[in-house]
C-alpha cells in the first residue's frame, strides 16, 4: 500500500499527504502559513485528501434514479 499522496500545487509547491492518517508535509521548509493553509483547503476541495484517505467511493450506485428512456423525454 502507498504510503503517502503527492501532489503539485501552483504556490506551495509539492505537498505529501499521508495516507494513513491524512497528515500533510511540504517539500519547501519556509512557506508562509497563508500559502499552508490555502493548499490545504483546496486538497479537501479537490479531493485529494479523501483519494489519499481512501474513503472515495468511485463505484456507482446500485439503483440509478434515471433510466435512459426517462432522460429522452
């Protein structure tokens, strides 16, 4: 199993996301802590925390709500 995510964000640079408990290493030492927290909220936007989680649910539902025949009409 992978231990951990990486991902390349445009300000902070690349960002390590553990995937046993979620935790988040920078490469870069000296960021400023706007700059942490902005990559922060846009890895829980773009789900990328939950992908390293493993809690994303990629399989469909079961029972879909439409059939093709419904979204003809």
């Amino acid at each position: 199993m992978q231990k951990h995510l990486s991902v390349i964000t445009h300000r902070a640079g690349i960002v390590h996301i553990n995937c046993q408990s979620g935790h988040l290493f920078w490469q870069e030492a000296n960021l400023d802590p706007v700059v942490k927290q902005y990559a922060k909220k846009y890895l829980v936007q773009e789900g990328f925390l939950e992908k390293a989680l493993g809690v994303l649910n990629p399989a469909p539902h079961q029972v879909p709500h439409l059939f093709p025949d419904d979204v003809l009409n």
